[in-house]
C-alpha cells in the first residue's frame, strides 16, 4: 500500500495536494536517478510517498 491508512488520518494536509505532490517528487526521483529507489526496490512512488509522511521532503503551492 502506497498511502497507509493510519498515516493518512493522522495528516492534516489535503489529500489531493498530497497525491500531486507524491507524484510529481516520483517524477523528480526518476529523472535522476536517485540511489534511494534502488533502495526501496525500484519502487518509486512509494519512495515518494513516503519521504512526504515522514516530513523528509516537503512540498509548498506556488501562486
């Protein structure tokens, strides 16, 4: 599961914002290649997903 459930209800942000931050830090992890996918057995939006729930990336809306 990409977005456990106990994570989800603990955070506060919206959701949708959430997702498109998710995948948009995928797309940045592949571009370059990152050695942590490799980590994470080339799973690449769960690596995403999961440096957002543990605040190691955060993420802001530009106007």
């Amino acid at each position: 599961m990409i977005f456990p459930l106990e994570q989800l209800i603990k955070k506060k942000d919206n959701i949708y914002e959430t997702t498109c931050a998710a995948s948009r830090r995928a797309y940045q992890l592949s571009m370059v290649n990152d050695p942590v996918i490799e980590k994470n057995e080339g799973k690449v939006v769960s690596t995403a997903a999961r440096q957002l729930f543990t605040d190691e990336v955060q993420y802001r809306i530009e106007q």
